[in-house]
C-alpha cells in the first residue's frame, strides 16, 4: 500500500510540474531590426513569441516580468542576409 501511495504522489506531481507556463513581458519597447513598437505586451511559449499586443496585461497564471523601461529584441534570424 506504501508503494501505491509513492507512486500516486510521484505521478501528480509530475503531471503537476510538467505543465509549462507561459511569460509575459510587458510593457516594453519591441525592437524589430527595422522599427521601434513602443510599450507592449509579449507573450512567450515554450521559447516563441505566441503574441505582441497593446492595452491591458492579461495574465491568466502567466509568469510576470516587469520590463517597463526596456527593449525586447526578438533574435533576428538572418538578420545579415
């Protein structure tokens, strides 16, 4: 019964923290590589850029960053092309 309950406890907490979070960095400037977008929102998942959007923080259990005051510059791929 003792490895039962081991090996529930083992299992929800695997599934527990096997969820990935997203992240949320905002309100910062976004630089392109052409243009600069100032303060916005962007939202990051599982290392992509899922969304860029002004107005209001949605957070919905997202990790938090503060970047007021700062530049997000995605990674420029290719940017020497």
């Amino acid at each position: 019964m003792k490895y039962f309950y081991c090996c529930l406890l083992l299992f929800i907490s695997a599934t527990l923290f096997a969820q990935e979070q997203r992240t949320l960095i905002g309100p910062v400037d976004v630089f392109d590589g052409e243009k600069l977008i100032t303060d916005v929102n962007v939202l990051i998942h599982e290392g992509k850029i899922l969304k860029i959007y002004n107005g209001k923080v949605e957070s919905n259990g997202d990790r938090i960053i503060n970047g007021s005051g700062k530049t997000f510059i995605p990674p420029l791929v290719n940017a020497l092309v």
